[in-house]
C-alpha cells in the first residue's frame, strides 16, 4: 500500500489553523503568513518532509514569501511540541515530518534509499491492545517503524 492510498485526515484545515493560531499565541508568538505556509503545504503533502524538503517546497511554490530555513526549524519544533506534527528520526540524516491530524498509521522505512511506506493492519493493532491489556498496560498511544529494504532497492541490488 502507497504512502497516500489509505491516509486520510482526522481534522480540517480550518480547524487546523486555529489551533495552530491558538498554540501561538499562547506561546507569546505572533502568526505570520510565513508559518502558515508551513502549515499549509504539510497539511497537503502525502510525504514525509525534512526541513529542508520543506523549506524547498514553499520556495518553489511560493517563493515571493522569502520564509527562511530557520523560521521552518522553529515552526516544525512548535509544531511538533504540541504533538500537531510528529516526525521520524533519522540519525544523522535528522528527522522527517508528517502531520499529526492524519488517522493512525505505522511506517516501513527503507533503509537504503528512505522511501517510507505507510499502512494499517488491524491485526497488530488488536495484538498491541491486547499484549497492553495482558500487562495491565494502560496505552495512550504508539508507533511502529519497520525497517528494511524496499523492493524497488531489492531488484536493484539483484541486477
């Protein structure tokens, strides 16, 4: 299953933007069209961002805008404080973000190229509960990442 075959959003763009507006200003910070870009294009992007990819992205699209790196770095880590995105770390090839208002999902990641793949299994998700409940585990959230190598790295290294 694709990355954007299944995931679909849990909240409004709207309703996005005014939480987004409220966190700011709870924060002491000022709401800017820059960081509503931000926002924006990972509201809209199936991918699973870096900053960079991000910050490559708004200029492409709107580069009249000048929104700089650091404005991205900051905003992504508001952002991601405030669980409304969440990211996927890398070593040292940093982290890459998704929102956080999509419905839950879990990822294989590719460990030679970095293509993420997302999907749902409802058998783990009931086998998760249910090793939780045999602990008397209460679970408030979870993630799972497999990692290993894509086909599209498997047939290449075969040839």
């Amino acid at each position: 299953m694709s990355q954007d075959s299944f995931t679909s959003r849990t909240i409004g763009y709207e309703e996005l933007l005014e939480k987004f507006k409220a966190l700011l200003k709870k924060n002491g910070e000022k709401f800017t069209i820059q960081r509503e870009v931000i926002l924006e294009s990972l509201y809209n992007s199936n991918e699973h961002l870096t900053p960079e990819a991000l910050h490559q992205l708004i200029q492409k699209e709107r580069p009249e805008l000048k929104t700089g790196i650091a404005t991205i770095y900051r905003t992504l880590s508001r952002l991601e404080e405030s669980d409304m995105v969440t990211s996927l770390s890398f070593g040292a090839q940093g982290k890459k973000y998704e929102l956080g208002a999509k419905d839950h999902h879990d990822h294989m990641i590719c460990t030679e190229c970095g293509k993420i793949t997302e999907f749902v299994d409802d058998e783990i998700e009931k086998r998760q509960h249910k090793i939780a409940e045999s602990f008397e585990f209460e679970m408030l959230d979870h993630s799972m990442q497999i990692y290993g190598i894509c086909k599209d790295c498997k047939n290449k290294s075969t040839h």
